[in-house]
C-alpha cells in the first residue's frame, strides 16, 4: 500500500532481531528493498531521534519498529516528528492499543499493522476476560496476560488427562487439552498444538484505518 523501500528501525534484543532477519528475508522475497537497517536498544534509551532520522534519510516508504510497546510507540512518534508519513510494521512485542497510550491516540499510528490486540478480540470468553481483569487490577490486560491464562488451564487440563506431572505425559496430552479445555478459557480460539509446540490459531492482523484499529482475517 506503501511502497517497496522498508527501513528496518526495530530493536536489539534476540527476539527482535530473529524478527528483523525474517522481515527482511520475506521483503526482498517479495521485490522489495531494504533502504536502511539501524537496529536501537530500546531498553536503555528515551530519545530515538538519531537512530530514528538515520532510517528516515533512506526516505523509506515503510518502517519496521518494534520491542516493547513504550519505546515502540516513542521511536513511532519521533518518527511521524521527524516527517515520516509512510507506514509502520509493528513487531507482535509491541501492541497497537498499548502504543497509542504513548503516542496519544492513534493518528499517528495511521498506515500501522500489527498483531491484533487483545482488547479488540470479538470472542465472548476474550471479553469476558478483559472484564474480569478491568475489575481486579484497573486496567485493560495485554496479549500476554491472556496468552499466560489460557497456558496455565492447558497445561492444568493436560496434567489432569495424563494422570501425572512427568513433563513428557503431560507434553503429550497438551493438544487433547486444548480440546477438552472449557471455552471460557480458551481466549485465542486456539484450534491444536503442532508437533513443536506452537499453538494453531486462525491468522490474523490488525491495520490502524481511518483513526481505528481494524481486525483483518487472513486467507
């Protein structure tokens, strides 16, 4: 929708760079360009704006961002400071509504995808959720307090099937526990578990249009 130059302005951590290495892989894969790679460590720093004008000199018409959703929604801000109008991949880190609590509100943000936040899940035990947890600690939970939740009643249901806690029987029983476990635990509509232990879950992704976080499915 953009354009075909990506600059990469992501973070420095492990994960983040697993992440740089696949995105570049997959945007050249496609014909596209990588025009600058300035990885920052966003664990130490508040100001990103020489990093960040280093990516934008590239005249990138997409930027790769993300780590931690703060200092994700900082480098994004100074970014759009900066001039930058094209749009941004984020990162599964980072979370598009914890972003906009930075950067306040979503404007900046236009032209941004992500991973779909938990708070935009439209499935009744993911609202349930959200509202349970408002109650106990104030605020709108994260992906990975749902994630965490829902791993928790798995690997207690699977401990249940297996009759035991020796990791391998419980191991073997995890994908049986995610389909006998209660629906209201199951937050992410998780379909199995694959041999290596991911889970499988319907693809999706959220694209911020029109000032909105907008839920896509992905054939």
């Amino acid at each position: 929708h953009h354009g075909k130059k990506l600059g990469i302005a992501g973070a420095t951590h492990e994960y983040a760079k697993i992440w740089t290495d696949m995105m570049t892989k997959a945007w050249e894969e496609k014909g596209g360009e990588i025009v600058e790679s300035n990885p920052m460590d966003y664990n130490k720093s508040t100001d990103f704006y020489t990093g960040v004008s280093r990516v934008i000199a590239s005249n990138p018409d997409v930027m790769f961002v993300g780590g931690a959703s703060e200092p994700t929604g900082l480098v994004m801000q100074q970014a759009r400071q900066l001039g930058f109008q094209g749009g941004f991949i984020v990162m599964d880190q980072a979370k598009l509504d914890e972003i906009a609590a930075v950067t306040g509100g979503l404007d900046l943000l236009e032209g941004a995808i992500g991973v779909v936040p938990l708070s935009e899940y439209e499935g009744e035990a993911a609202k349930a959720f959200v509202e349970r947890y408002k109650q106990a600690h104030g605020k709108v939970p994260g992906s990975e307090a749902a994630y965490n939740y829902l791993a928790f009643h798995t690997l207690a249901k699977a401990m249940e099937l297996a009759g035991s806690t020796d990791p391998q029987q419980v191991r073997a029983k995890m994908a049986e526990a995610i389909s006998a476990l209660d629906p209201k635990y199951n937050l992410y509509s998780i379909q199995g578990i694959t041999d290596k232990g991911g889970f499988i879950t319907p693809t999706t992704m959220a694209v911020v249009e029109d000032g909105k976080i907008v839920r896509k499915e992905i054939e």
